[in-house]
C-alpha cells in the first residue's frame, strides 16, 4: 500500500513538473489561430506590403506603463495586445525591430518618452501612465502619441500608417474640400462668440490624418493646381462657373469624390416657410452640369425606401423601423470592389441614388446597393422626420444604387467659360485620357450624429466610431489617390456583431401593429374632420352643443381606441417576451453544452478504460 501510494505521489509530481514545463514552453511560443470571420487578429496583406517595402533598419519605441498598479485591467491588457502587434510587424522583417520601455515616474525611460513627444494620460489613482510609439527611421522620427484603446478596430491601420510614412518622401497629399454647408468654426479671438451653434463636422479631423486639407471657396473660380483629390460636398445653390471650375478640373485628370443629397437632415433651410411651424425643411443638393458631363442620371428630389435596411429609429410613437435611414450590411457593398470589399456597416439618411444613362459610352461600377425590394419617394412627402405613412412610396421592387465610380474620357458641356469666370487656363472640350470620379448620394452620413458618439477618458474627449462610414469616406480617397494598400488594413471587419434574429423579430412585431395604428390613425384624424363641421354650427353665444348621436359616436372612437392602443401593448409585450426568451436558451446554451460536452467525454473515457481498450 505504501508502494502504491508512493508511485501515485510520484505520479502527481511528474504531472505537476509537465504542467510547469508546457506552460513555460507555451510562454516563449507565439502561435496563434485565428477563428474570427474577418481575421480580426491577423495581420492583413497590406500590412505586409507595407512592412516589405522598408529597406533599411527601422526601430519601433513602445511605451507602456505596465508597472503601474492603478491602471485598469482593460488598459493593461489593451497594452499588451499593442505589443503583441508590433512584435508581429516586426517579425515581418529583418529591417523592423521593436524595443519596450517602461517609462515609470521620474526615471530616463520618462524622460525619453517626452523627448519622442509620447502623451501622458491621468489614470485613475492621479498617475501618469504612457501608451504610444515611436519610429526611428534614418534622421527622421515618427510617432503614435497615444494608443486610444476605444480604437482597437483601427489599432493595425494606425502602425501600418505610421510605417508606410517611412517610404512616403512626398508628404502629404492635399485634398481640396468644396463644401455648401459649414464643416467648422473660425477662430475668433477669445471673448468673441460667432453666434453660429452648429458643431464641427469631425469627420474632417479624420481626414487630416491621412491629407493636408484645403478648403476652398463655395464661389471658386478655378481648382488650384496644387489640389490632388477634390471632395465636392452637399453643393446646394452652386454657381455656374464654379461648376465649370469643378468640370475643367476633372477633364484636367483631376481626381474628385462629389457628394450630393436630397434631402440633408444636417444643413436644413434657413428660410423655409416650415421654420414658423417650428419644422425644420432639409435642404438638397445637385450639379446637374456635372452629372450631364458624366452621363449620369440623379433626381434630387427623389428619396430611397428599403424595409430591409430600415434603422430602428425612437419617435412619439415609440421605437420603429425607419425605411428612409438605410442601415447597410455587407451584402449592401460591393465586393468586387477593393475600396468596400471588407466594409459592412454604414447608416445612410434619406440617400438618393445614381444610374448610367442608357446611351452613354462610360462605365459605372456601383460601391454601395440597396435591397431588391426597394423603391423612392419624394424628399418633400417625407413628413420632417414623421413615423407614419411607412407604405405610402412607390414600391419598385428593385435595387438602388447609392454610390458608385464612373469612368470614362468625359466631354465638357461648356462651350466657354461662362461669363463672370476668371478662370485662367485653357477651355478642354475632352479629356485626353480615361478618368474616374466617386459619386454619393448622402451627406448626413458624414455628420457627427450619424457616425460617431463621444466617450469621456480619463478626462480627455474620445470619438469612437459607430459604423464604418468615415473609413468608406477615407478607403475611397485613398483608392482614388492611390494608397491601395491601407484600404485593405482599414476596412478590417467591425468587432459589433449585432443580434440578426432579435431585430428580425422587432421587424416582425411591427408590421403586426402597424397596419392598426395606420388606421387608428385614420379614424382620429376622421373625427378631427367631423369635429370641425360641429364646430362650424356653434350657437350665438359661441357654445358648442353636441347631439346625443354625436356624443355616441365620439365615446365610441374612444373606446375603440383604447382597444386598439391594448392590441399594441399585448404585441410588444409578446416582442419582449420573445426577445428574451431568445436570450434565456442563448444562455442556457452556452452554460450547458461545453460542460455537457466534457461530461460525454469524461464518460467515454472511463468506460473504454475500464473496459481495457484503447481511448482512441
């Protein structure tokens, strides 16, 4: 017995002793298998382009604060996945290297940090703590101030960025912004208020990191030479010689994404006759010069509807499905097409669309589709942001497309330039070679409320993404201007995976109680007809009498109503039922099935053992 004991305390040793060798050999290996649908944690072909092209020794600086206590387990396992990441460019390499400092208080990796312009952030317990890199290449320096861990779906954009500037001796290039509404405010002298409240478009900020921006004059006469990417955006009332400036530049071989919408919820008119009714109208946009140089057909009074893509959206009459804001999934992109290939979120609002005329000898090649139940109405039966009237479009039961490259050796519609002009280069009848110019049929999509949401951290503003429709904005720039290989490292897949079946369900339970309120709504607004013929018969002392029929029929309504209001709440309180019991088995499942797995494993074990027979 006590031989036996001592072999089974052996037995436990040699057991204990493997375990500690496995998990040491596990610790100096970095394998790694990837099971995400996008590959979320691999690194993309882009990024190895990127890294392949540096051809002399390149040093990666990172700083993190891994020593400091008080940061949050969140910030501290978010550190290491940035060091993980820059280990895994490097190993691409033998020209990259990366180099870790712990940059505690008051010591020389503190003060090198300062020097390389690294940003110190508060943490919770009033610490400084650093999270940023610098590149050493040549006699040049390049840095990642901070590693915003809100960012993390941008993390392998960010160092493929900085590496690719390594080999970009050029700088930046400058995009031109033509816009008809106001992108920011200013600068005024402190104490002056603008009295302008509206908010800086940020998306604006995003694209610096990428260009250096020009903004240019709504009523410009010419494109400066200098421009290499024009972004023409929501051009309302524009001129007709700055439209030629914008055609001459494209016949020119200049490179431009123009951006229109008819109906823009985020520049609405100043002087509506709606404004006295406090109802806000939006404004829209056209450049019908344009489009008829480019064969391209756009009504700009015409709005998309697609159920399929319908955005739940809060309103009085509580939260709905909105056709008119597309919320678009990855079969709405085109993936043929490498500037959307890996996109798969984006929220368009009221967007028109786009079609090659019959006759024309160009190319359109569509980046982003609605459904093929589709159909349009028009911007002004819209209702200022109403929830009713959902079926009341003319349903064409086909797809739209919302935006798209067309390409072709454009002719100009201009026999001169108009009068007025200063425009001081040659009059071009035809471009001499192919060109190709994005268009798109929104502008809301840019706007802060429909992209992204502001997060407080540690006392800093962060901006955090809610779709991908700043990175659509910036891929196809870069397509345009020639960076190919970031696209593929932006469009990395979204780390949302939002419950299909649950908002299927919600699709479901309204189309239920729609319909009903549609004709409660009906009924009311009968009663209101009626109510005012009665009051057309008021007495000479302005009283208001009602006849026993009439008071009837109105005690009548409000009881009908009071039925109908009953059948909704009894369909969304089977809604909620049925969402949460969706979530009831989600859980259950994934509390019962591993372990149930092992325990039939365990018992398949047991009995082939205790049966003498090979487990295998």
């Amino acid at each position: 017995m006590k031989f036996k004991g001592l072999i089974s305390a052996t037995n436990i040793m040699i057991l204990f002793l493997a375990l500690l060798s496995l998990n040491f050999i596990a610790s100096k290996l970095h394998w790694k298998f990837d099971f995400t649908e996008d590959h979320l944690y691999t690194l993309s072909e882009g990024s190895k382009k990127i890294i392949k092209a540096i051809d002399d020794e390149a040093v990666i600086k990172y700083f993190f604060s891994a020593s400091n206590e008080t940061l949050p387990v969140m910030i501290k396992n978010y550190g290491r996945r940035v060091e993980e990441l820059l280990k895994e460019f490097a190993g691409c390499s033998p020209n990259l290297s990366v180099e870790v400092y712990d940059p505690r208080p008051d010591s020389d990796e503190e003060e090198l940090a300062v020097k390389y312009g690294i940003s110190g952030v508060q943490a919770g317990g009033g610490e400084t703590f650093y999270m940023g890199a610098a590149v050493q290449y040549q006699d040049k320096t390049y840095k990642i101030p901070f590693f915003d861990p809100r960012k993390e779906v941008f993390l392998e954009y960010e160092i493929a960025s900085l590496l690719a500037k390594l080999k970009d001796s050029g700088g930046k290039k400058i995009l031109g912004i033509l816009s008809g509404v106001t992108l920011s405010q200013p600068a005024l002298p402190p104490g002056m208020n603008s009295g302008n409240n509206q908010e800086e478009w940020l998306f604006v900020n995003e694209l610096e990191k990428v260009f250096q921006k020009k903004q240019l004059k709504k009523d410009i006469d010419e494109i400066p030479q200098d421009v290499s990417l024009l972004l023409v955006l929501h051009p309302k009332a524009i001129s007709e010689k700055t439209e030629y400036a914008v055609e001459q530049y494209i016949l020119n071989g200049g490179k431009a994404v123009v951006a229109v919408d008819p109906s823009a919820q985020s520049d609405p008119e100043q002087n509506s006759p709606y404004a006295r009714y406090g109802m806000k109208k939006a404004s829209s946009s056209d450049l019908k010069r344009i489009f008829e140089m480019l064969e391209i057909e756009y009504d700009p009074s015409k709005v998309v509807v697609d159920e399929d893509h319908a955005t739940r959206v809060s309103t009085s009459a509580g939260t709905v499905q909105y056709p008119y804001w597309l919320s678009l999934d990855k079969e709405s992109f085109n993936k043929d097409m490498v500037p959307v290939s890996q996109l798969n979120s984006m929220l368009l609002v009221e967007t028109g669309f786009f079609k090659l005329k019959q006759d024309s000898g160009n190319s359109y090649v569509s980046l982003l589709n609605s459904s093929n139940r589709s159909g349009t109405i028009n911007a002004s039966m819209l209702g200022f942001g109403s929830a009713q009237g959902f079926d009341n479009y003319d349903k064409l039961n086909r797809s739209f497309s919302l935006s798209g490259i067309v390409k072709g050796k454009f002719k100009s519609v201009f026999r001169k330039k108009p009068e007025g002009s200063e425009y001081s280069a040659v009059h071009v009848d035809e471009a001499q070679e192919d060109n190709s110019v994005l268009l798109i049929a929104d502008v809301d999509f840019l706007n802060n409320r429909y992209c992204l949401r502001k997060l407080s951290f540690f006392g800093q503003t962060i901006l955090q993404p809610i779709n991908q429709n700043i990175t659509f904005l910036t891929n196809t720039l870069e397509f345009l201007s020639g960076s190919s290989e970031l696209i593929s490292i932006r469009s990395r897949g979204t780390f949302n995976r939002p419950f299909t079946r649950v908002e299927e369900m919600e699709k479901k339970a309204q189309a239920k109680w729609f319909n009903v309120e549609k004709n409660l709504t009906n009924k009311i607004q009968q009663l209101q007809q009626k109510l005012n013929e009665i009051q057309k018969a008021k007495t000479s002392d302005n009283q208001l009498i009602l006849s026993r029929e009439q008071q009837e029929e109105i005690d009548k309504f409000k009881i009908e109503q009071m039925e109908v209001k009953r059948k909704r709440r009894e369909v969304r309180k089977n809604l909620r039922q049925d969402i949460e019991r969706l979530g009831t088995v989600l859980t259950l499942l994934n509390m019962t099935v591993v372990p149930f797995i092992l325990l039939l494993t365990g018992l398949y074990i047991y009995v082939r053992r205790s049966r003498g027979k090979a487990i295998f």
